[in-house]
C-alpha cells in the first residue's frame, strides 16, 4: 500500500474504533460483571462438585469441566482483557489493568509489562517480540534451523500440557534471568531479583492452592480434589495454549523486521497488526472462551477496546480490509488450528 | 489473615472485592471500600441547585459539622466520584437517619448535570466517610465570623444547625450570592429568629465590604470563610490584617479553559511540583524533569504509564476530549495538563 492509503486506511480504523468507543458504557459493565458472577458461579459449584468425586465419579467429572471452565474464564475474557485496560474506564478498583491479578502461575503485573508493552507494540517483529514462537519454535525463515527443530512438535505439545508455567517462565525473560543472557536492545525496568521473586511466589501460591490447600479442605476425598485441579489445569492450559496458537501462528500470519517499525505511521502499525494476527470463526460462547482473542486481529488493531465490543466491529473492519485489499484471516477452529500444525511441522524442516 | 490468604489464593486484595459482583445482586451498590447509601429523596431548589437527602447504611461513621463526603455514582457503566460538603447537622441524622445534600449543577458538567438521571429515590449510590477539618471549634471561645460565598454556605448550615443551641457568643454570617440566589433563607431566617446571638446578612456579589465592615460589633472573632477562591484569598489578607484567626475549605470550581493559548501548569506527584505546559504530553515532559515515569509504547496502547490523576483537568490528545475533575485513571503518553494536576504514580 502506498503511503496515501496507508493514511486513508487508518482513517477508516480510526473512526471505528471512534464510533465504537463513543458507544461503551453501562451494557459493558453490566456484561463484564455477568461475566465475572459466572466465573464464580462456575468456580464455587466445580470446587464443591469435585468432592462430591468421593460419591460418584461422574459428578467430579462435572466438576473438573466446571473448574475448567471458571479458570478459562477468568484468564481469557477477564484477566487477559482487563489487564490490557479495556474496563479500565468503568474506575472499578476491582477491573483495574493495574491492581488484577489472574488464576494462573504467571504473576500478572509481570505479564501486563511484557505482553501489553512487548508483544502489542512489536506485534511479530523479530527480535523484538519474544512471543514469536516463544524462544522454543521455530515458525519462520527469519530463525536459523537447528537439529532441535526437528522434534519441535513434541516441544510445542510439551508447551501446551504446561502452558501455565510456559507463559510464567517466558514473560519473565528467564533465559536472561536465570541464565544471565543479555540482549543490547532491551532496558530491564525491573530488576532480576525483583522478576524472580515474582515467579517463585506467585508460582508456589498458585502450586500450593490447588494441590495442598484445597485438597486439605476436602478431608477424606484429597485425592479426588487433588486430581481435579489437575485436570481442570491441564485442560485450561490446554485450551489456552490452542487459542494463543491459533491468533499468530496460522501459515498466512507474516513477521517483519527491526527496520520495519522504526518511524512507522499509524498506518503502517495499523497495517503490521493486520498481517500478524488471525481470527477464529464461532459462536458467542466460542468466543467469550477465547477471551475474544478469536477476534485476534480486532484486538491488535484496538487493543484496549472492551471485549464486549470485538464481535460488533469484526464485520465493519473486515468491510475495510476489504476495501484496501488487505487479507482478512479468519477461518473456523479446525481449519486455522490445522494451519498452525501444518507451520509447526513445516519449520521443523530446514 | 483473611485478606491475605484473599491476596494469595483468590488473587483479590479484599475479600469483599472478591464476592463484589455476587453481593450486588441483592444489595446494590455495595463495593469493597465504600458506604452504601439510598437516595430518600432528590429535588431541584432552582435552575442551578438541587438537594439529595441520602440515608447511608448503618455502619457508615457520624459526621461532625462543617465535613464533606465523596459521593461516587455508577454513570453508564462508569463509576464518577465528586466530594460535596454535608450541609445538614449530625444532630438530624441521628433523628431522621438522613444527611443531605446541596449541590450546584455545572451545564457542561460530567457529573452534577446527569444526577437526576442516574439517582431516583429508591436507588443506591456510595460515600466514602466523612473527611475534613473545616470544623466549627467544640471549646470555649469567643464571638464568630462566618463569610460564604455561593455553594460555599454548605458546611455553614451543618455548623449552625448543630452548634447555635450550644454556644451563646456572638456568630455573623455573612452570605455573598447572586440576588435571588441565596439558599436555605428560610431555614437561615427562623435560624436568625430563635437565637438572639446569631445575625445573617444576605448580600449581592458587589456589595462585600472590606472586613473591618461586619467587625464592629464582634470581639476579636474567629473568621470562617468558604466560596470562591478570590473571596478565600481576599478573606484570609484581610483577617491577617486584623490579627485574626482564619479558616477556609477550598474547593474545586471549574475554570475557563482556552486550548488555543499556551499556559503553563503545576504536577504534584508526591510532595514534589513540576511546572508543565498545556502543548505536548505529560509523559514527554515529567520525563524531561528525570521524574521517574515507567513508559511504554508512547502511543497510549500497552498503558505502562497510566497513573491515578488525584485532581485537576487533562485532555486526550487523541480525541480531544477534557477529563473528568476528579479523581480518574489517564494514561500520561497521551494526555495534556489542562489546568493545575495533583497525580499518583
């Protein structure tokens, strides 16, 4: 696109993130909030039903869904999306992008610095945003292959069972804190010290939480507790890792280069977040899951718009893409996460 | 130890934070860290004042006269909070349950023009505990000097209503309005008329006199004075003058604003003030005076320098749009000072 385009196709992102955003108001409070009440809702009823394990293993069963459940919930569509400041305007100390802290080993605030800052401004710049394959895979001519990559999809399964500890260890740049690397172009705004004591206290609560405490509490049945908050992990991390997978790493998602955002124009960013990001295709409920990150490439153009508010602009945005022929990628769940295995698998190879 | 096994396990700071969504769906309005209070009754005294009685829940501490409150209202799904001096004495919530209200509605206000849409009587609002000093003195003294100008009668009309029955020096109240404008006369008048020792005099915005004026008949008083600014100023010069004690209640009036012109601005962050313009961001300019700022994107995408803005004006300068007065949360890569700011980093 010329630099003419560039300008007029921000202009045309801009006043629909304008539009919409004159919009939000009580329906998106009033919907985070029903979100909230249900995680909990889900949360209490799985925690108590996982007990009910010790009576018939089908109700614990129930349970493990429902504790799964509540823990994607409150990571995707709560923790995920108000920690990028989208309810931030409703002064709710409680939906605060500053003071949440989520259901999972990584320490929020740690993540907020990394994913919002790192990942949102250099979205797939290589070298500069470390989600990209998240320093385990290789998903693109830009990295050199190594013999490792060959058995990179067991690493990527790998990665999915323990997505929780994936994202923890990841967002604190542990390579540089635990192995002392350095990288010239980085300025640490926390020091190490203060980055491990995050990791290890919020990782401990997190491992102590669901596998002494809660166990404790349920008496006889611990086992049958203790195992549930496994599998309502595993499953969670499971569904996350998916998703995440899904919104940067199908086979048409581009990276870019260093050079690329030096000095780079509205348009121009506008135009990067387009090319990194895919959508997914899915109901309401399929979407809320997600935490609307199945609204990928809505949520890098507008990163702090309420959730509540990605569905509505999908089709107006889409609309502008087409009008600029700027590719559009979205597809259903099966056909886009058969894409990012087909990359994973592709790039094992030299 | 609740809270922090709530900090650990349930990742919230209080408990009560936690179970927020769930309790507000019986009893609304109730938020961790605030009162409840249901609105008894909300009615307009002219064009520019409107009165709300509110009954605060029972744990919610007594005020003493001459206090104010914040009073935080849900505005289409925001939560917007302004401070209001409690213009009713302790003595008639203890009897009635009730404190109330005198609020000026500002036209272009985000806050007290919307009011009567968002508070029917019957519906549910919060306040914080009552704060202040601006108190009427409890011990022995001497004769009292009262000027109000405008909305700045409030506190007076607690004070009155609670303390002329318990004192027998001399008070004066002087009150500068616009004519046709005083409030409460009624309540000031009988006020007047069942204590001999307390004298009101109801004067146009030109008609304020120099202070030695209204001295004449008082001995050595102790000067109370709420309004305006420049009448606080004015106030506070000439008792000094005199030799006599002074105290005022500032409080926030909106102030004329001209973005075209350049004007320069005070940031209190801390105990420290920094001297800004009104032209590039805040960000760009606490940065240049080695204030330790964490900056992001600088585009107002990751939020990395958002910061709770205490008081004061700012302006989007993506979307042009003036903040609120209060307290609000402005992310400093993309907002201009407007006026004076008090911030927390």
């Amino acid at each position: 696109m010329n630099e003419q385009n560039l300008m007029a196709f921000a202009k045309d992102l801009d006043d629909i993130k304008a539009s919409t955003l004159a919009k939000v108001g009580q329906t998106d409070a009033d919907y985070i909030r029903r979100v909230v009440r249900r995680q909990r809702y889900f949360e209490w009823s799985g925690r108590l039903l996982l007990v009910a394990g010790f009576w018939t293993p089908w109700l614990w069963a129930i349970g493990v869904i429902l504790l799964a459940l509540a823990k994607i919930i409150d990571n995707m569509e709560i923790g995920h999306n108000v920690m990028h400041g989208q309810y931030d305007w409703m002064n709710d100390k409680q939906l605060n992008s500053k003071t949440y802290e989520w259901d999972i080993a990584c320490d929020g605030q740690s993540w907020n610095r990394v994913h919002n800052f790192e990942h949102h401004t250099y979205t797939n710049i290589i070298g500069k945003d470390r989600d990209f394959g998240y320093g385990l895979l290789r998903l693109s001519n830009d990295f050199r292959w190594r013999v490792k990559n060959l058995w990179q999809f067991v690493t990527y399964l790998l990665l999915s069972v323990l997505f929780q500890w994936g994202v923890s260890y990841h967002e604190l740049a542990a390579e540089r804190v635990f192995m002392g690397k350095k990288k010239a172009n980085r300025d640490g705004k926390v020091s190490h010290e203060e980055l491990k004591r995050r990791f290890f206290s919020k990782g401990a609560r997190q491992l102590v939480k669901d596998y002494v405490l809660f166990p404790l509490l349920a008496g006889p049945a611990w086992l049958w507790v203790l195992g549930g908050n496994l599998v309502a992990n595993l499953l969670r991390n499971l569904w996350t890792s998916t998703i995440i997978f899904c919104g940067h790493f199908t086979e048409a998602v581009q990276t870019f280069k260093e050079a690329d955002c030096v000095n780079e124009s509205q348009g121009q960013w506008y135009f990067r977040q387009a090319l990194g990001s895919s959508n997914l295709q899915g109901k309401h409920w399929f979407h809320v899951l997600t935490g609307h990150l199945s609204c990928q490439i809505e949520h890098h153009l507008f990163p702090d718009m309420p959730s509540s508010r990605y569905q509505e602009v999908a089709p107006q945005v889409q609309a502008v893409f087409a009008k600029y022929d700027v590719p559009y990628n979205t597809g259903p769940f099966w056909r886009q996460y058969g894409s990012v295995l087909k990359r994973i698998l592709r790039y094992s190879l030299p | 130890m609740i809270d922090t096994m709530t900090k650990w396990f349930l990742h919230h700071q209080q408990l009560a934070g936690y179970l927020e969504p769930i309790m507000q769906r019986f009893k609304p309005a109730w938020r961790a860290g605030f009162y409840r209070a249901e609105v008894a009754c909300i009615e307009p005294i002219n064009e520019k004042y409107l009165e709300l009685w509110l009954a605060p829940e029972s744990t919610w501490p007594i005020h003493k006269a001459g206090q104010h409150l914040e009073l935080t209202v849900e505005m289409n799904g925001q939560l917007r909070t302004r401070v209001f001096t409690i213009a009713s004495s302790p003595e008639q919530y203890r009897a009635s349950g009730l404190v109330r209200l005198i609020i000026r509605t500002h036209e272009l206000g985000r806050f007290t023009p919307h009011l009567t849409t968002y508070l029917a009587s019957e519906s549910w609002c919060n306040i914080s505990a009552p704060q202040g000093t601006f108190l009427f003195p409890q011990r022995k003294m001497g004769a009292t000097l009262m000027v109000a100008g405008g909305s700045g009668i409030t506190p007076f009309l607690a004070m009155l209503s609670q303390h002329l029955g318990e004192t027998c020096h001399p008070v004066k109240l002087i009150y500068i309005a616009r004519a046709g404008e005083h409030l409460a006369e009624k309540e000031l008048n009988t006020l007047a008329a069942r204590y001999a020792h307390f004298s009101y005099f109801p004067i146009g915005r030109t008609d304020f006199e120099p202070l030695t004026h209204y001295l004449n008949d008082l001995d050595a008083p102790v000067v109370y004075c709420c309004g305006p600014q420049a009448l606080m100023e004015q106030v506070a010069t000439q008792s000094r003058a005199a030799n006599l004690s002074y105290f005022d209640e500032p409080f926030g009036l909106a102030t004329q604003i001209n973005l075209a012109e350049r004007t320069e601005h005070a940031v209190k962050v801390a105990h420290h003030q920094y001297a800004v313009d009104n032209q590039r961001s805040l960000l760009d300019q606490l940065e240049q005076q080695r204030v330790s700022v964490r900056r992001g994107c600088g585009m107002g995408i990751c939020h990395q320098c958002q910061c709770v803005k205490k008081q004061g004006l700012v302006r989007d300068m993506r979307t042009g749009e003036l903040s609120d007065a209060g307290e609000s949360l402005i992310q400093l890569c993309v907002v201009q000072a407007v006026t004076d700011v008090e911030i927390t980093l």
